[in-house]
C-alpha cells in the first residue's frame, strides 16, 4: 500500500509543470545567496560619469552651429566631450575632478590652448540636444551648443 501511495505521489509530481510568468509580469525573485550578496563597489565617480547616473549625459559632439558638425577642420569645428577630455580648435582639457550638482555637473579642467596650460572650471547642463557649459571662472554666461546626432556629423 506504501509504494502504491508513494507511485502516485510521484506521478501527481510528475504532472505539475513549473510556472513561467508571462512577459507582462516580472519574474519572481532569484532567491538563493547570489541574490543576497552585495553588488560589487564601483570605482570612485563612476556614478556621476555614466549616462543615466543623474542628468542627461554631457559627453559627445557639440556644435555653435549645426553646420559645423560636418566640418572635420578649422575653427568651425565641433568639441568632443567624454568622460575624461574635452577637445575643440587648437585646445584640449584634461577632465581633472567632476561632481554631479542637481541640474548637470561642475568639472575641474586641465587646459593647454596654444602651448600654455590653464586650470579652468565649467558647469555642464546638457539635454538630449543642447549643453550649456558656464565658464565659472569667467563671465559665468553660459555658451550653448547643439548635439551633433548625425553618423556624418
């Protein structure tokens, strides 16, 4: 009579197949000791450099005008940002310190502009397809740029 029981038990088993959530509904939880260990620390500002850490990414191509996104020359050209230089015409800035302020972000440059070297700090507020950079040290009026977004440009 056991093994009777015990056969049908493990047919029943048997029958039940595990539940898949559909795709409008998230799936359960991983629980196991994976899902309770802590995430790996990132390194130091990492956080305020990423797209989607914050404000709207200040890194890419920006352009006065948005002719100059085609001009791969000359003094109409565009600057590119990433997370470490900002290059334009004739000058290049190291990207020394950036901190992430609640409408965009405040760095610290390094700049060589025509064999000298200058410390300069700038306010970065960028949007899908404008960045206004304030030369704090200067006038503070900000200069507006627009998003080169084209593959040529």
């Amino acid at each position: 009579m056991v093994i009777l029981m015990l056969a049908v038990a493990g047919l029943a088993a048997c029958d039940r197949q595990p539940r898949v959530n559909p795709p409008t509904e998230p799936a359960a939880p991983i629980d196991g000791p994976e899902a309770k260990a802590s995430p790996a620390p990132r390194p130091p500002g990492a956080d305020t450099m990423l797209p989607g850490a914050g404000p709207v990414s200040f890194v890419g191509r920006w352009a006065a005008e948005a002719d100059w996104c085609f001009n791969p020359r000359g003094d109409r050209v565009p600057i590119e940002i990433t997370t470490t230089e900002l290059r334009g015409y004739e000058n290049r800035c190291d990207i020394q310190r950036i901190t992430e302020i609640s409408e965009g972000y405040e760095a610290a440059l390094k700049c060589d502009a025509e064999g000298e070297a200058r410390y300069e700090r700038v306010r970065l507020t960028a949007t899908k397809q404008t960045l206004a950079i304030s030369w704090m040290d200067r006038s503070d009026r900000p200069v507006r740029l627009l998003r080169c977004t084209t593959l040529a440009g």
